[in-house]
C-alpha cells in the first residue's frame, strides 16, 4: 500500500485538508485532489514553467514539488489570482490586450510567473523580460505578445503603485 | 455595416483561460473514471516472442491489462485504416492498434493497464514481461534504399513507402540552352509538434443510450469518428468526439492514432470510463512528427540568374508505418517553385520507411521542406553570379499581371495548382524596407571593424491555403436575442470563436458579445472536416458569413411583414430590426425569433420555417494561396558557432484580414517556429533507432530568451475565391523562416566561403564548417 500523510495547505486563501500519497507532486495534488485545474502540466520533469504556481509568494514548478513539501504553506494557483469581484490581475489583463495566449495551456504558467517577477523588478527592459520567461515554453504565441503583455502589466502595476 | 471585421477585437476566449478556467482533456473528471498508462516498445524493430502480463494483474489497483489479443474488436488482426490512400503508395503498412508480433519503433503501443490510479497503472507496466528478440534497425533515410539495409518490416522486400513526381515543361530543353546550371545537395530536418498540451484520450461508453462520447485532444474530432466508427464497425452518429480546449496542435494531432482506439474499446469491455494522458517523454515517441528529407538538385539559369529549369531528387525519412497517405511527400513537392516563375521542372521523391516513430505533417507540412529547397537554388545562383539575393528573386517573381497564375504543378486531387492573386515584388519591397535592407551593408561594416560577424538572409514564400471541400457553420437566432453559432472546426488555439463572432456580428447588427459558440463536438454539429493547413478562416469563415446573410435576409424579411414596412427601409443595428428614420417603429431579434419559434397550437407566418437560422457550407472555390517574403539579421560568434537573431522582418499577404491582432500571433507564433527548425530543434537517434532526445533539456525549443523582435507589415491582396477575400495565415510565419535565418548566416559568414548544407544549423555544425573552411583557407 502506498504510503499516504494528511496535509494541510492553504490554497488560494482557502485550508484543504487532504490524505494524500507522498509521491504525489504538487500539480498533480492541485489538479485531481483538490481540482484546481488551471495549473497546467506540459513536460513533468521541470522545464516548460507551465505548471508554476506561487508557494509562500514565490514561483514554483509544482511538477518539482511535492504535495507534501506544501504542508503547512500557501499557495495560490492562476484561479487565485484575480480579485474577489472577478477582476483581472493587471498580468491578466494585459494578456487579454496584448493577444498575450493562443491555445492558453502555457498561460497560467506564464501570468503566475510575470506576476512574480514583477514584484521584485517592477520596471524591466524588454531583455530583462524575455530573460525572465525563458524558463517558460510557448509553442504558440512566438512570446512577443507575452513580453509586450508583462510590459504594459508592469506599467499599470507601478501607476496603481 | 461592417465594424468588427477587420478590428483588432480582443479575443472572446480570454477571460476563461486567463482564469484557470479552460477544459482541457485532462481537466475533465467523469465519475468511476480509470486510468491508463500504455507500455510501448523499447525497441527499435523486434520480433515479439511472448508477453506476460500476470504479474501486472495481480498489481492491487489494477483493472486490466490489455494486448492487442484482448482488444474486443471486430476485426482484431487487422491494422488501422489508411487516413488518406494513394496511388502513389506502393507499400500500404499502416499499424495495429497495438503490436501483434512485431515492433517497428520505439513509443510503438504493446500493452495497456487500466487502474484506479495513473501512478498505480505506471506501477504494473513494470511488471509486464515481453520477450523481444530485436531485429536489425534502418535509421537513416539516405541509406535505407541501400541493397544491404535492413528491412524496416519483415516480410517486405525493400524499404520504398512510395514514390511521386511533379513534373511539367520540358525540362531537357530548359537544361540544354541554360547558360548555367547549379547543383546543390542538402539535408533539411524539421522537429515534432511539442505543443504544450501533450494527446489525450478520454472515453465513456453508455450502451444504453448513446454509445460511446470521446473527449480527444484533437485537431480532427470528423476524422477520429470516421476512423473509429469505422473500425468498430459501427454507425458514425454512435461515436460522439468531442475535442474541448486544446492546448496546441501544429498538425500531429490532426491524424489518428491507435490511442484512440484502445482507451474507447477497453472502456466498453471494463464498462468504466477510461482515461489516458499523454506525458512528455511519450509525446517524443508516440506523436507523430517530421523529420529528415535529404535534397539533390539542380537549377539552370540564364546568364542574368532568370531560373529555367529545376530538377532533382528528394528521399523523405517516412518512419515505420503510414498513417497519413503521403500528405508530407505531396505538399513536399507540389508548392515548386514557389514564388518564381519557371518554365520547367522535374522532381522525384521517394519516401522510405525506417524504424523511427512515423511522420506526418507538423505546421507548413512539407510546404517548409519545398519553399526551402527552391530558396536555396536562388541563393545558390546569387552566390555563383556574384548577384544581390533579392534581385535574384526579383527577376524570378511571378508577376502580379500573372494572376492568376498556373504553375504547371498539379495538386493532390488532380487539379492546377494556381495562384490566385498577389504582388510578389511588392511584398519583397515592404520587408526589404522595413528590415532596412539597404542600410545594412553599413551595420555589417560597422560590426566587422569591431570583429563582429553580422549576415542578412532574404527569402520569399508562397502558402497554398484553405483546402477543401468544406468546414460548415449554423448560425441561429434564439429568442434571447443572442446568435448561438455551431460549426465542426476544432480550435487549438487560433481564436475561431472571435473570428466567426466578428463576420456575424456585422451581418446581424449584434456585438461580438451576443455571439454564443460551439465547436469541434461531432454531437453538436453534423459534419465537419478539421482544423489543418491554414483551412478554417478561408472555409469557415464564408459558411459563417453565408449562414449569417441569409438569417439576416430572414429576419428583414420577417421585420418587413411585422412592421409593416418594406424591406428596403429597415436597419439592422444593436440587435434590432427599425424602420429609417422612425427609430421607434422597431422588433428585437428575439421577438422576431420567438415568432418562428411558437409552442404548441402557435401559428408560422406564412412563408417562413421554423426556427430563425441557416446553415452553410460554403467555401472557397480553390486554394487561396498566401504569400509572404522574409527578412532575418544574425550575429555569428565563429569561436562558439552561436547564432544569436537581431531582427526579423516579416510583410505577409494572406488576402483581407478578419482580425489583423490574431493574424500577427500567428505569423509570429509561425516564425518561431521556423526559428527554432533553423537553429535547435532536433530529434536525434543512434543508429540503432534509441531516441537520444526526449526531454526539453535535450531537445532545444526556441525560447524568449534568443528569440528576436519580429516586426511585421501586411498587404491585403483579396482572395477572388471567396466573397471575403480571405486566406490562411496559419503557416506563412514557419515556411519561410528557416530560409532566412540559413542564408543570413552564409552572409555573415561569406569571408570563410561557408556553404550550409544541413539544419538545424547548431553551434557544432557550424563551427565545423567554420574550421574547415579556416583549414582550406591556410593551405
Ligand atoms: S510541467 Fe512543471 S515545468 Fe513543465
Ligand atoms: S499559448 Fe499555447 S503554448 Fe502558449
């Protein structure tokens, strides 16, 4: 029998309690335990970013990590991310009006982690954009409409303050 | 009054996706639902001697294992059909839905577990023995004809898939009065699909009621339920596909594949819903993808570099099964020679099996393979005469007093291959302008005094788009007052929903909002075709323009009785009919729906039917052919052989535009594509047929990071070929990329004499070139 832990992980603001197998990784857990769906699975072995959810605030790969290692954490998923009353996240919005997704499998990867990187660097280049979603694959888009997206987020973001 | 087409409208699947919102296969959870996991072949070619699979029953958890000897199928000996016959095939070998007695490539299916868990149905793959003995594997195509190379299936006697031809003029005279003729010889390798979103397969069967529901990740939901009625033997209207959100398809899931066979039939004999995802390392594998194609080819000229002849040879590496006709070798061969006009041409392709996973098109299809060989040549003659690249093409452009031109070549079905309108030369202008061409001489200048390597590489494409025969669309008015639209046209990405709500928004008076949509469910829609090759904006969108007029002729019709008024004084705006110039003398489309729409005992007005709603299937009468000319900057490290992108120019012609916003996604989305077939993605096997690439830190996808700032400029050339003028723009971004990006490298490299003769141009190949080039130039 496999082996099996109770956690507890606050997602998205809200506790979920959850008898789960240790092998279990973080995205899976999300997506069939607690069915959170929107954190997408490209590549399993850490590469493609589409799967990257913030933990205590900070971009994960949730494929890399346990659901386990989340015990006792917060984490918010792309369906946390916009306000109470359903109002885009300023990353959000900009992907909407920058034609920043195509077929939207990459995209909760890519908004979770912009929405990361602005924090810390609320003014970037366009270099130091691209560099920052290199750890993120886009088949569709090309990424010029993910970079004038995160961008014109960081514009909005720094005029909200 | 047109105002959404041709808008920059911000796409109406967004919000859901932006959210986490979207239904992707995997996403779906259906109650007492298993999971399945597939053991494939480890093993290039192998004779299957035995399997055992007792120990994985036994497994706690497991539900079942399956053979292709356990398949509950009508006809289990038999392979899967052939999507797309052809004269053209000699060697008809297509799979089974799992292996019988031989393997062919590795990824080939042998044996699924069905279990409680994903994890758990991993867990009993472990445990299933199959005893193989392994059997000499053919792994390059170059020299798969040869009289020693091993046979890529028992019982064949050579390893020919198939052979055709496209031929025209008389090419002997064209090579006989040439004052030149060039020869060149290269390999082109494209990569696999890598959509982010990797296959998926989703059945339930209700025998009861109405048999089998299959969510698939597909591109093709009418051609899985042909296929799979088919091999089931069963009504088609029993199988009801359903293709949800997919997150990518680039092609490879436009086929059929044998997933798509075993996780309906071992759902209905464990009469549980049946669920398999397919993971990264199987996506390498078991998705089909391209790969080689090695060119031989010469081109005759006259002493100004006008092309007259071009003829030649191609071998295309077909992998070990055929489940797609010979759709790669066909779009190979029939886009030559492209833009230019050529008096005569003559080429054979051979596309030959080896024991790698089966290819079938990948974004451009061989439309990329062709448009580059042909491009090559031109630089080939530019290099030999000592002439400017651009003004090579520029003499050699069909002209647009051409059109409609006849190329000579024949198409799939027989007919012309004709282009129907376009200013090649204008094409080139605007992207040699917006990439500063003439200016460049002096940034290469510039670089080179700083010991920089900078290069510039033209090139130019044609696109044939929108292939037929049809993609239907309903357009229905409910009572609500809002459009509900269904058509079959599967969507992975492009933005269907938005496009088809900008035409009927216009034709019914209503905002794109009003607009409700369904797509790509075989339930909800009787027949469709599928979204490949750049086909759905140039048939879908007439259906939908056609369905909406005539609604929209019903309901002045209808208005005209109700409001007593005549049809010529009406309006149609904000979701109601009004007579001109008396704005209060009004019916709402829902009033005038409900009145087609009365319950029991309700009245039809004479001369109407029931239900406010029309269905097309219009199309386009032909192949609107797109074009395009590409310009690309490169820096060459020459102590490294990293090639680094600084500007790519792009001005593409894909007729009218609906949405000019979701055109530019996907050219640039197309180009970096292109890019990344250019410069990094490989698939790599040994010589035994092992795959060497099957994660992305071994097999490169282009990233942000080395992807350049493409600007682009647009020229509408109206299509005459449907009433909105329209083509594909799906592939124009990809099929012209790598030739760019190859000739802009020769260019910074044009000191050392560099000729490329191979791509993926990485950093090893090239610094080799760049060595022996350096070597020659010392003795
Ligand atoms: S799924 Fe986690 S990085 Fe790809
Ligand atoms: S939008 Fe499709 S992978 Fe990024």
């Amino acid at each position: 029998m496999a082996d099996t832990r109770e956690i507890t992980v606050t997602i998205n603001g809200q506790a979920e309690t959850r008898a789960v197998e240790t092998r279990t990784n973080l995205a899976d857990f999300l997506r069939h335990e607690v069915e959170l769906t929107g954190t997408h699975v490209g590549c399993e072995h850490g590469v493609c970013g589409a799967c990257t959810v913030l933990v205590d605030g900070d971009a994960v790969r949730s494929c890399l990590m346990l659901a386990v290692q989340a015990d006792g954490h917060e984490v918010t998923s792309i369906e946390g991310l916009a306000a109470d009353d359903g109002t885009l996240h300023p990353v959000q919005d900009a992907f909407w009006k920058n034609h920043g997704l195509q077929c939207g499998f990459c995209t909760p990867g890519m908004v979770i982690s912009i929405a990361a990187f602005l924090k810390d660097n609320p003014d970037p280049t366009e270099e130091e954009v691209r560099s920052a979603i290199s750890g993120n694959i886009c088949r569709c888009t090309g990424y010029q409409g993910i970079v004038a997206a995160a961008l014109e987020a960081a514009k909005t973001m720094r005029q909200e303050g | 009054m047109v105002r959404y087409t041709g808008a920059e409208v911000q796409r109406m699947e967004d919000p859901r996706l932006l959210t986490g919102h979207g239904r992707y296969v995997d996403d779906i959870h259906v109650h007492g639902m298993l999971h399945a996991a597939f053991l494939r072949s480890s093993h290039a070619h192998a004779r299957i001697r035995s399997i055992d699979t007792s120990a994985a029953q036994a497994l706690a958890g497991v539900h079942g294992v399956f053979t292709q000897a356990d398949l509950a199928v009508p006809d289990t000996a038999q392979a899967m059909n052939q999507l797309y016959p052809a004269p053209v095939i000699h060697q008809d070998i297509t799979q089974h839905p799992m292996a019988t007695d031989e393997v062919c490539y590795v990824g080939q299916t042998v044996a699924l577990v069905a279990a409680d868990s994903r994890a758990i149905a991993e867990d009993a793959l472990a445990l299933i023995n199959v005893d193989y003995e392994p059997l000499p594997a053919v792994v390059d195509c170059r020299t798969a004809q040869a009289d020693d190379a091993p046979l890529a299936h028992i019982g064949s006697d050579n390893n020919l898939a198939g052979q055709l031809k496209s031929a025209f003029g008389d090419i002997d005279d064209a090579f006989a009065k040439a004052d030149h003729v060039f020869a060149a010889s290269f390999m082109q390798h494209r990569g696999g699909c890598h959509s982010m979103e990797t296959r998926g397969v989703l059945a339930v069967d209700n025998p009861h009621e109405d048999g089998l529901t299959i969510w698939s990740s597909t591109q093709c939901p009418y051609l899985v339920r042909r296929a799979l009625a088919n091999h089931l033997g069963e009504p088609e209207d029993r199988v009801r596909i359903i293709a949800p959100d997919v997150g990518g398809g680039f092609g490879p899931k436009a086929g059929f594949y044998a997933e798509e066979i075993v996780i309906p039939v071992v759902a209905r004999q464990l009469g549980r819903p049946l669920k398999w995802i397919e993971d990264r390392r199987e996506h390498f594998t078991a998705t089909t993808g391209q790969r080689d194609q090695h060119w031989d080819l010469e081109v005759a000229c006259d002493k100004d570099g006008r092309m007259l002849g071009l003829r030649g040879t191609v071998t295309h590496e077909n992998g070990a099964y055929m489940p797609y006709g010979a759709l790669l070798p066909f779009t190979s061969v029939t886009p030559l020679p492209g833009s230019y006009a050529i008096p005569a041409l003559d080429v054979t392709l051979n596309f030959v099996f080896t024991n790698t996973t089966p290819t079938t098109p990948v974004r451009g299809a061989g439309r990329p393979y062709g448009i580059y060989a042909v491009e090559r040549m031109v630089e080939t003659i530019a290099r030999e005469l000592g002439l400017d690249p651009a003004e090579v093409r520029r003499r050699n452009f069909v002209r647009a007093d051409q059109m409609p031109y006849e190329t000579g070549a024949k198409l799939r079905d027989g007919m012309p291959v004709r282009y129907d309108s376009g200013d090649y030369h204008a094409c080139q202008d605007k992207a040699l302008e917006l990439a500063d061409y003439t200016g460049f001489k002096a940034r290469q200048e510039a670089a080179r005094a700083q010991g920089r390597y900078l290069g510039i590489g033209v090139s130019a494409c044609i696109e044939d788009t929108g292939v037929g025969p049809y993609e239907g669309t309903t357009v229905r008015i409910e009572p609500s007052g809002k459009i509900m639209v269904r058509t079959g046209a599967a969507s992975q990405g492009q933005g269907h929903h938005t496009m088809i709500a900008q035409i009927v928004s216009d034709q019914l008076g209503v905002r794109p909002d009003d607009v409700l949509f369904e797509a790509a469910d075989t339930g909800k829609f009787p027949q469709g075709v599928g979204t490949i090759g750049s086909r759905v904006t140039a048939n879908v969108g007439p259906s939908s323009f056609d369905a909406s007029n005539q609604v929209r002729e019903t309901v002045l019709k209808l208005a005209a009785e109700t409001l007593e008024a005549s049809e010529q004084d009406l309006e149609l705006e904000d979701g109601e009919v009004r007579v001109t110039g008396a704005p209060d003398v009004k019916v709402t489309l829902g009033e005038l729906a409900l009145k087609l729409a009365p319950m029991s005992g309700g009245k039809i007005p004479a001369g109407f039917s029931p239900s406010l709603e029309a269905t097309s299937y219009l199309g386009s009468s032909g192949s609107p052919v797109a074009s395009g000319s590409n310009v690309a900057e490169v820096e060459v490290d020459i102590g490294t052989g990293e090639v680094r992108v600084l500007r790519y120019s792009v001005a593409h012609d894909c007729g009218t535009m609906i949405n000019p916003m979701m055109v530019d996604g996907q050219i640039i989305g197309g180009v970096v594509h292109g890019i990344g077939n250019a410069l990094f993605e490989r698939m790599i096997y040994d010589d035994q047929g092992q795959p060497l690439t099957t994660n992305y830190g071994e097999y490169l996808l282009p990233l942000a990071s080395e992807m350049p700032h493409i600007d682009i400029v647009h020229q509408e050339s109206p299509s005459p070929l449907n009433p909105l003028g329209v083509k594909g723009a799906g592939e124009g971004g990809t099929i012209p990329a790598a030739p760019a990006i190859v000739a802009a490298i020769e260019n910074a490299l044009v000191d050392f004499g560099v000729v490329i003769d191979y791509y993926p141009v990485d950093p090893q190949y090239l610094t080799g070139l760049i060595d022996a080039a350096q070597a020659q130039a010392a003795e």
